[in-house]
C-alpha cells in the first residue's frame, strides 16, 4: 500500500522497505488482536528491524491469511502505545461500518 504515512521518528527515510510483513515468516508475535471485521483482522506487533528502533505497528489484513500490512507506526512508548491503540480501534470501528454496510451519519 503506498498511501501509508511512515514516520521516521528522526532518521532515514525507508521508501523502499515492503510494505507487507508475514508474521509466519518474519517470527512476529502480536502484542494485542484488537479483533476482526469485514473479513480483516487488526493486530499491534512491535518492530525493530528499522533504522528508527523500536516502533509499533497497527497492521490488518485478511483474517484467513498470514499476511498483514501496515497503516500505522507510532514509537514504541507508552504514548505511542496509548496512539497506537485509539489508530487500532478506529480502523476495527471503520471496518464494522463498512461490514454493516451502513451509511455515514451526517455531520
């Protein structure tokens, strides 16, 4: 997905890392499974392979597969934790909405 916002948190920038992490190849392990919707699943896993260090990513994808994708990185502090999991509860929220097929209230 190229439309993902990648913080660099002060360091390089990583245009040419790929965008999907397998976490059955990668040996990841999920830190929360906030739940699944519209057929995806949405999950927090902590990263380290960047130049940045340590970060948190909100990532989603098909709950009957093992590849996800990031939408969202935050630093992994306790602030970035508390930001990581509103990211993560509103990208469950928009997928029930769009599971439920309704339609948005006005504004």
């Amino acid at each position: 997905m190229t439309n993902i916002i990648r913080p660099n948190f002060g360091s390089r920038s990583r245009e040419g890392e790929p965008a999907e992490i397998a976490p059955s190849e990668e040996g990841y392990q999920p830190l929360h499974v906030y739940g699944t919707a519209a057929g995806y699943i949405v999950v927090l896993l902590e990263d380290a392979r960047g130049p940045e260090g340590r970060a948190l990513k909100v990532v989603i994808g098909p709950a009957s597969g093992n590849v996800l994708e990031a939408v969202a990185m935050m630093p992994a502090t306790d602030a970035g934790r508390v930001d990581a999991d509103a990211t993560a509860v509103a990208v469950l929220r928009a997928l029930e909405i769009v599971e439920q097929g309704r339609e948005p209230m006005p504004a």
